[in-house]
C-alpha cells in the first residue's frame, strides 16, 4: 500500500507519468529510495541498497572473479571483449 501511494504520490507531483528513459530513471531511483518494511523482514529497510548489496556480492563477485561459485546454476560464458582475471593470473604466471 505504501508502494502505490508513493507511486501515485509521485505522478501526483509530476503531473504525468514518466515519459522518456531519464524521466523512468529518476522516478524509480525516488521510489527506491524510499524506507519500505515487508511482512516477511520485519524490519525497514531501503530498496536501492538491498538492489546495491545484491548487485555488489553477486553479480560483481562472478565477474570480477568468474572462479566465484555460490554453488548455484553453471555460469554464462563470459564475452570476448570481458577479460577473465584468473585466466589472465594463470597465464601471467606460466611466463
């Protein structure tokens, strides 16, 4: 419910929804920032850091270090233009 108000809030105040990818952008990083608290957690907490502390220990783990293994579904390879800093140790260290 705090959601939607917020939500309605926001458009109430801008006038219109978000037109444009700037205008999503700012709209969603204000509703982010927003203190929010679920049944489940039992405690407040903000959107855009949980969003940030998931993106930090799991996205950024595997990529800055793809022998990071959370044990859960094989990785994706990486693309060609993405450097492996392992692979590059291992071959740094062979010369």
């Amino acid at each position: 419910t705090d959601v939607v108000n917020s939500l309605n809030d926001e458009v109430e105040t801008m006038g219109s929804l978000p037109d444009g990818a700037d205008e999503s952008f700012e709209f969603g990083r204000h509703v982010n920032a927003l203190l929010r608290k679920t049944r489940a957690s039992g405690d407040y907490f903000y959107p855009f850091e949980v969003m940030q502390a998931f993106w930090y220990t799991e996205v950024c783990a595997e990529v800055l270090d793809p022998d990071y293994s959370d044990g859960g579904e094989e990785r994706v390879p990486l693309p060609e233009n993405v450097i492996s800093l392992s692979e590059y140790r291992k071959m740094r260290g062979s010369r």
